[in-house]
C-alpha cells in the first residue's frame, strides 16, 4: 500500500480502489466474486460485503442472478467530473476540434499516467468514424505516438516504464529500452514522435506534446490509415499539428488561485 506522503494508507480505502480499478480494466467481461476475491486476496466473505455496498453505492453492478459484476454507472460520473473540472482539457478542446476539422482525421488528447497514457478527448475521423469511444482507455508509454512523445520530455534514466521486455501491442511495438531510446532520440531531433502501426495493424500516428507544463504530461496525436498516408497528407498533418500545439502552448499559464493539478 503507497505511503508517499508518509501518511498511513487505509486498507479497506486501498481494498475498494483496487477492486474498481480491477473491474474497469475487465471492461465489457463480467468477474465472479471467486475472480475477484482470488486475484485481490481477499477472503471471499470480505469481498462479496464490499461488492454489495459498492452495488448499493452504485460504483458496481450486479447482473439478475447476481452473480456477475461489473464497473457501475457512478464510476462514469465521476470520470466525466473529471474531464469537466480540468482546466488545460477544456482548453485544448477547441484545437482538437479545429485539427479534426482541418485534416478529416482522427485526433487524440492524452496525459501521462505511470506507464501509460490516458485518453482524455478524441475527434474521430471523417473517413473512418470507431463505434467505442476511447475516452478513459489506457494504452503503455512505449507502444504508440501520444505516449512516446511524452517520454521523449524526459531524460533517458528518469523515463516511467515497466520491466522490459515491453507488452508488444502489434509487431511493430518497441518491446526493449534500446530501441525504444533510439526512437526516443528521433523524436526529440524532430520535435514529434512517430507511431507506425505499433499501437494498431493498419495505422499511423503522428504525436506532439503540449509543453505548457514541464515536463509534458499532455500530448495531441493525429492517428491516419497506412493505407491512405502520402508524402503531401503527412507533410500536412505534420504543419497542421505543429500549428495546433503552438496555439495550445500560448495560452495563459494556470490562473492565480486556480488548482495547478499534479
């Protein structure tokens, strides 16, 4: 249990966080109390108690023969909190709007967690619209263009990542440091990372971070089907995002008395 602050940590606080953390990252597969009170170690009679006061609370729910459970309804109103009370992700919503109007493609807000980056807000494409939204989905650090843009801010030996080798996501992912740094020096020389299907078959993406903290912990991305990526449209993208970031970047720092987010 972290004590980063030197502060005791609660158990059963920890317990809770730990089995909702669980539950989302399951998303649509429901868990049986046995699953779920053998992967957290809980005794099976302390985790069904905490499953139906989180049921009764609404952060977890129950199918009819109450068997199965799975993220509630109040976990997403507490995820669009929020995205609604960030300030720097209402600032960047218009410039999402504004690239994905520019270029017709699809276009990403994400912010470093760990070892991996978090979706924020997404603009899809006017090609190739995606029936799940990715907002709230977590992808590793190392295996695509928002993530690696990121990385690319901080120095080699202060870099979040996992034991390698790296979760492979397709076969083009960096799954050892050495290439992985090598790539990271790419992006530093050029200013923006690169993602060649290394996060999915059949896309590219193009990742800038937004360096109105430092280190960055945002990034935009423009994400496009290999099959459609010319010379010019990549020149364009490349313009296009480069300008994006430079408007986001010009904005006001955080206001006095307004919460500067860690």
């Amino acid at each position: 249990m972290p004590e980063s602050t030197g502060v005791r940590g609660v158990k059963s606080a920890a317990r809770t966080v730990a089995l909702l953390e669980l539950l989302a990252d399951r998303g649509d597969r429901p868990s049986r109390l046995d699953e779920l009170a053998a992967e957290l170690s809980v005794p099976r009679s302390s985790m069904y108690q905490l499953l139906q006061t989180l049921v009764d609370c609404g952060w977890v729910r129950s199918d009819t023969t109450g068997s199965l459970y799975g993220i509630g309804i109040r976990a997403l109103l507490t995820g669009t909190s929020y995205l609604d009370s960030d300030r720097y992700v209402r600032m960047v919503r218009p410039y999402l709007d504004e690239a994905s109007d520019t270029l017709g493609e699809t276009i990403h807000l994400a912010r470093l967690d760990g070892s991996d980056v978090v979706y924020l807000a997404t603009r899809e494409s006017h090609e190739y619209p995606r029936t799940l939204s990715r907002v709230g989905r977590r992808v590793p650090a190392h295996a695509g263009a928002l993530g690696k843009a990121l990385l690319a801010e901080r120095p080699d030996d202060e870099l979040p990542l996992p034991l390698v080798p790296f979760t492979a996501l397709t076969e083009n992912t960096h799954t050892d440091r050495v290439t992985l740094l090598a790539d990271l020096a790419g992006v530093r020389a050029r200013g923006y990372s690169l993602d060649r299907e290394e996060t999915v078959p059949g896309i590219a993406g193009f990742g800038f971070a937004l360096r109105y903290a430092a280190p960055a912990t945002d990034a935009i991305s423009c994400s496009v089907p290999v099959n459609r990526l010319t010379a010019d449209h990549e020149a364009r993208i490349v313009a296009v995002m480069r300008e994006i970031r430079a408007k986001t970047e010009s904005l006001l720092p955080p206001a006095s008395g307004t919460p500067d987010w860690r």
